[in-house]
C-alpha cells in the first residue's frame, strides 16, 4: 500500500463527527450560559442597586469561581468536551483552563509544578490579549486621539 | 427582551468559535486566543461597545470581552495618564477578572485533589 492509498483508507475510516449538531449545541449551550448570565445581572441590579457596568463584573467573577470549582470538582472537564465551545468561548473556558493546568501540575511541588505551569494553558489568552490589547491601545490613540 | 438579545449574541460567538474548531485544526487554545484577538480588534474600531450595549452578558461574557477590556484599559489609561497610562491601563479593566481566576485557581488546587 503506497502513501496516497494509505491516506484515502484512513480519511474513510475516520469517524465522521457530527459537525452540525456540535455547532448547534455550542450555540445552544453558549446562549443559554449568557441568557443565565444576563438574568444574573439583571438581578444584581435590581436587588443591591448596582450600575449595570459594575454588576457585569461580578457577574464575570462570579462565573470564574464557579467554573473554576466545577473543574475541581470534576465536572467541567466532561462537560466541556460535552458542549465545545458552548463552554469554551465564554469566561468559564478561561477559568477551566486555569484551574484544571494548576490541578494537574500540583503534584510536581509549590514552585516547579503550580509556579512554573500555572498559565500552560491560560497563558496564551493574557500573552495575546495583552499584545493586541496594548497596540491597538497605541493604534487607537494615533487614530482617535 | 435583553434576556434573549444575550442569547442571540452570547450563542453566535460560540457558533462562529465552534465552526472555526470543527473545520481547522486548531485547538480551542488557539481559538479562545483568535477571540481575544478579535475582541481588541472589534473593541478598536468600536463595534465591541455596541455589542455590549445589544447583548448584554451575551458580550461581556465571552473571551472577546477580555480583548476588549484590554484595549478599553489601555486607550483611557492614555487620555487619564498619559504614556504610562497607555502601558500599565492595559490590565486596569480586566485586573479584576485575570486576578480572581488566579485566586480562585490557586485556592481550589490546593484544597482539591488531581485526577488519578
């Protein structure tokens, strides 16, 4: 069997992933988290009279720390591979990554595991927004003054 | 009505970030990073801010919105203080969010227990 033959076997015998329902679900998954998310806030406000600005922000750290307890728990991980980007896009993909890269390492020690792997996963998300944050910062101000 | 215009929004970032993963090979490190990027972007020629103002959670709780939170921080850290403000204003917005995943991340790996 030659290289081509090999590879067209292997394109046949690769499971074909349902792509459409996996969008639908992402979707689905992702709206209902931001309709839970905005019925929070809203909340937020009505209740301790926040500004709207103020109660996303902690409606941002509140979903951190429960994402970020259901990854210690155990649950994220089943879910995330569940839902896709449903979970990955917003807030909680961000805390999961976090969360489950110092779990794993921590048996490596304090400082050579937790210290040193901390951001493996979480670290290209602040390298690159901070990046990209900063020039477009320095964009924004040659443009709009 | 906002209840479903952050559904809408919240469910086509995901949408759009599921596609990308099916169809590429890239991993969801590199589209959780391509989001970030595109929220500075979108947040620089002011489409981010309108998204909020429609969406509601539906923007504010993407990824995206670290991206904007960024280039926000950095662009009003300028006008308040100047040079210094546009580096160090870069994390002032989003300080808050990056520091309690930290917390909360280096709390709950000490107290709980790895897989295996």
């Amino acid at each position: 069997m030659n290289k081509d033959e090999y590879q067209k076997l292997v394109k046949k015998l690769e499971p074909k992933e349902p792509k459409l329902r996996k969008a639908l679900v992402a979707f689905l998954v992702g709206g209902l988290v931001s309709f839970i998310g905005e019925v929070i806030a809203t909340i937020l406000v009505t209740t301790f009279g926040m500004e709207k600005t103020i109660a996303y922000i902690w409606l941002c750290v509140l979903t951190i720390f429960i994402a970020s307890l259901l990854t210690a728990l155990r649950f994220f991980d089943n879910w995330v591979s569940k839902c896709g980007c449903g979970l990955i896009i917003p807030t909680t993909g961000f805390a999961h990554s976090m969360t489950s890269s110092a779990l794993d390492v921590k048996n490596d020690g304090l400082i050579t595991g937790l210290g040193s792997s901390f951001f493996k996963l979480a670290g290209s998300v602040l390298l690159y927004g901070v990046i990209s944050g900063f020039f477009f910062g320095v964009l924004g101000v040659i443009f709009y003054g | 009505m906002s209840f479903f215009n952050a559904f809408l929004v919240g469910g086509l970032f995901c949408l759009v970030g599921e596609i990308i993963l099916d169809n590429t090979k890239l991993t969801p490190g590199h589209v959780t990073s391509i989001f970030t990027v595109l929220g500075a972007f979108l947040s620089f020629i002011g489409i981010y801010p309108k998204l909020i103002s429609y969406g509601g959670a539906g923007a504010t709780m993407m990824i995206s919105n670290f991206g904007n939170l960024l280039y926000q921080g950095s662009y009003m850290g300028f006008h308040e203080e100047g040079l210094l403000g546009l580096i160090g204003g870069v994390l002032s917005k989003c300080g808050v969010a990056i520091v309690s995943a930290v917390i909360f991340a280096f709390i709950f790996a000490l107290f709980f227990k790895p897989k295996d």
